[in-house]
C-alpha cells in the first residue's frame, strides 16, 4: 500500500482461525479482518468482503481527519476559553474592589460606632469573591484536565500516523473521541454583587448601610459555540500565468492599506479619509478618521465593520454603523498595523515610545489577552522599525513581514516561533523587502516586495512557492484576498489596486 513519504509499512495479522494463512482482507458486516479462506467459510457467506489495505487507508485516512480536527479547531477553542476565563479572573479583583471601595466610602460617612457593620460588609463581600474564585477556578481545573486529555489524543494520533509499522489492529482499538469534545464545556455566568447605599439612620444601621445583592452563578450549557463543519477546504492549484482583471484608481497620493469585502474593497493611504470602492472602480463610500489623521492600517472584523489605527492618538478605532469609537487606547506604546482574527479578536503590532521596542498585543473587544515579543530564549521576534503588516493564517499562525529585518516572521497561536523566510533561495544577492501580507484559502502566505515589483507566494511552513511578478505591478504595498481567493494589490505610487487571478477555479 503507498503511503505518504514512502516511509510505512504494513503488516497483515494472520488468520486466529487458520493459522497459516494472513487476513489480507476485511468482513465489512463482522467489522473483522479475514483471511482467504473464512471468506468461502459459511460463517462470511454473503457478507461484503473488501481488500485489508483499503480498508486501512480509509482508517488512516480517520485518523488525519481527526488530528486535523483536534488541532485546527477544536484544542484552539479549548485553548481561548481557559484564556478568556483567566481575563475574567483577573477582572475579578477589580470588580469585587469596586465593591469594598463603595463600602469603604459609606462607611466612613458614618461615625466610628459603625465600624463592626463596615467590617461585617467587608466581610461578606470577601466570602462573595472566594465563592465566586473557587468556581471559576474548579471550572478552570475541569478545562485543564480536558486539554491535558486532548494532548494525549493528539500524541497518541501522531505516533499512529508517524509509525514505520501502521497495522490493523492500531486502526481496530482507535475508538474518535471527537464527538465527545465536540460539546465545548459550559460556560459559568455570574451576576456580580451590587451596592446600594440607604440614608443614615443610627436606628437601624445595619439595615440601612446598604443592600447587597447576592452572588448568582449559573451554568450555560450552551454559552460556548464552535463552527463544527470539519470539511477540509477544497485545494486549488496555481495557474500558470497569473493574470489582471481589473484595475481601480483611487484619490490618494500614495495608496498604503486594502482590506476586501465580498465585492467591494476598503483603501486607505497618506490622507484621512478612507474610501470603500467596487470592483469596477466606483466609489461607494468614504470615511474620515475622528482625529483627522491619516489611518495607519485598516481591517475588517468578522462582523463586517471597519477598524483603522491612530499612530497620532495612540487608538485603535472601529467604525460601526458610520459612527467612530475607540475600542483601544494605549499609553507607552504605538498602534501600528492591525487584522482581524477568525475567532473575532484584534491583532495589533505596536512600537514603544522610544522606538527600542516592538510587540504583537491579541485584544479580546477591549481587553488585552496575549503579549507577543520574545522568542524561548528570550530575545526579541522582531525588529525595533515600525513596519510591519499582520495577518492570521488558516491554521491560526501569526505572520508578520518584518521589513527592517528583510523577513517573514511566522509564530503559531501561542506566539512560539514556527519559522522565519528571508527570500527566495534563488535571489540571495537581492535584497528582500517585504510589505503587505496576507494568506488564503490554501493557507498560502503572500508578501508583496515593495522595491523588487512582485509577489512573493510561500507554503504554510515557510517554503517557497512562486513569484506573481508577471502583471505590470509597480510598488506593491498592502495585499488583501476576497472569498473567491481574488488578490488585491494595492500599488504605493501609483495608488491603483489591481486585481489578479492566481488561482485556478477548477478543484
């Protein structure tokens, strides 16, 4: 049986029953592997006989479908639910703060001969916190022990599908687990405690200090939601010749960001206004930013609304229903270049205020949930130059094209160096530039080099795969990709955007 690399082999068990003879086939009715001469036995009469290799490819086949699975979108989710509950948990603090702060306030209003009912609301309070710590925290321990059982299916799936020696009975005891961890676990919601303080009357003072609700904590069983379509996305292959087929002029003196709706594109470049065209070119819609200054990078959210960094201001800013707000405001630190991930987040590239530093922050709405800077030794991922376009790849990595450092720099979810691309092997005597960055249905990442005049097109694992060097480009900047995997190029002199088919529409 061919397997992948060439690497596998096959062992065929022998027949229990006849035991000279090995089970080179398989007994779809009895779900057992047979040999020869149990197929003309009575015992299979009329059953559905099929070869043992087959049938150990499909398994095989499983177990990928499985893998791909549990690592693509199943272990992340686990993954940003136990994040999104350590945020929770660290807001805790700050809330039930609030709370004794209040009491704090109300009781010194008081005189000194209340200060046992102050204590005793504090008190209470505190009980309220432990309470609602010690379920998030057993939640929290649940979680962990499902992802400590995941990474031993991953393993034990890997070891599977990376064995010199793949044989039947592996593929018989596998029994899927994944439907089991399908069902995404349960979402805890509390309703924090409230204060609301009453008139003083030293008649009744404990009734009158206050009212303090009482912790609610329910379960959701249904708070946490995944996409559970695990169809693979269908491959396409590069066309020969990748061609223009269309062209759009824009108002700006140098075009610098582009990000796609399904049919329309948004641009922004050295002005401040950003303008929303059609694919022939109309102009649809424009924008200005609330300051008044020029948008350093813009993307779309998961929900369609446009969001534009204010290096000026130091804001990340959405506009939602053509009203502006600021969504993230930063002191110290630069907004830079911006994407929207695929579980709805915000990733934000900043530079320190003295420019000695560089940073990849993951904002879940407002709250900052992940700080990307150092590699395991400690030393930093990226250039100190502010430069850098971002996007998320299909298998959640994390690409940066480092202009300052001459490479692509790819980290996976958790921010861990997966590789670093320099250029084509080809052209080591020419300098790499890379600007815009962007990845597509095939979880290709595109760069585009500014100076050189084309397109640079690498595998998910940094490995070259071809130049878009053919179509007239002049200055390649920002790059973005529809839904149709059309790319589009925004042009930084001329302040066209062209758009090229690269793919093939034939599966």
């Amino acid at each position: 049986m061919p397997h992948e690399h060439g690497k596998r082999t096959t062992n065929c068990p022998k027949c229990p029953d006849h035991t000279d003879k090995h089970c080179e086939l398989f007994c779809e009715k009895c779900d057992i592997p047979v040999c020869s001469t149990c197929v003309i036995s009575d015992k299979h009469e009329g059953h559905d006989i099929s070869d043992i290799l087959k049938k150990l490819s499909s398994k095989t086949k499983d177990f990928q479908n499985d893998l791909e699975e549990l690592e693509t979108r199943i272990y992340p989710r686990y993954e940003e639910i136990i994040s999104n509950i350590q945020s929770e948990k660290a807001e805790l603090e700050t809330n039930y703060g609030k709370l004794t702060t209040a009491a704090d306030i109300r009781g010194e209003i008081w005189h000194q001969e209340i200060s046992t009912v102050v204590n005793q609301w504090k008190s209470d309070i505190e009980h309220m916190k432990n309470k609602h710590m010690v379920v998030l925290n057993k939640h929290t321990d649940d979680i962990t022990h499902s992802i400590i059982e995941l990474r031993k299916i991953i393993q034990d799936l890997r070891a599977i599908l990376e064995s010199n020696d793949t044989s039947l009975k592996q593929a018989a005891t596998y029994k899927s687990r994944n439907e089991e961890f399908r069902k995404l676990p349960c979402k805890i919601q509390v309703a924090l405690p409230s204060f609301s303080p009453q008139k003083v009357n030293k008649e009744q003072l404990n009734e009158l200090f206050g009212t303090l609700s009482s912790l609610s904590i329910n379960t959701d069983e249904h708070g946490y939601t995944m996409n559970t379509s695990v169809s693979s996305p269908l491959v396409k292959s590069l066309l020969d010749e990748p061609r223009p087929t269309a062209t759009i002029d824009t108002s700006y003196q140098y075009l610098r960001s582009i990000t796609c709706l399904s049919d329309k594109v948004w641009t922004s470049g050295t002005e401040e206004v950003m303008n929303l065209y059609n694919h022939q070119g109309k102009l649809l819609e424009s924008i200005q930013t609330e300051s008044g200054n020029m948008p350093w990078d813009i993307a779309l959210t998961r929900d369609g609304d446009l969001v534009y960094t204010d290096p000026e201001k130091s804001t990340v800013n959405m506009v939602k229903n053509k009203h502006i707000q600021t969504v993230i405001r930063l002191q110290g630190w630069i907004p830079r270049y911006v994407c929207s991930t695929s579980s709805g987040n915000l990733l934000v590239t900043m530079n320190s205020d003295d420019d000695r530093q560089f940073k990849v922050i993951r904002y879940c709405g407002s709250t900052e949930t992940q700080t990307i800077q150092f590699d395991d030794q400690g030393q930093p991922l990226y250039s100190c130059d502010y430069i850098k376009y971002i996007s998320e790849n299909r298998n959640l990595d994390i690409c940066i094209a480092d202009n300052k450092a001459k490479s692509v720099v790819v980290v996976n979810q958790s921010g861990k160096l997966r590789f670093r691309y320099t250029g084509h092997l080809s052209n080591t005597k020419e300098s790499f530039n890379p600007f815009g960055i962007i990845t597509d249905s095939q979880s290709q990442i595109l760069t585009a080099d500014c100076t050189k005049h084309h397109i640079h097109i690498v595998d998910k694992d940094g490995q070259f795969v071809r130049y878009i060097d053919n179509c007239n480009l002049r200055d390649p900047c920002g790059l973005c990709v529809d839904t149709r995997d059309n790319l589009f190029v925004a042009e930084l002199d001329t302040a066209k955007v062209k758009k090229i088919q690269y793919l093939s529409t034939q599966y």
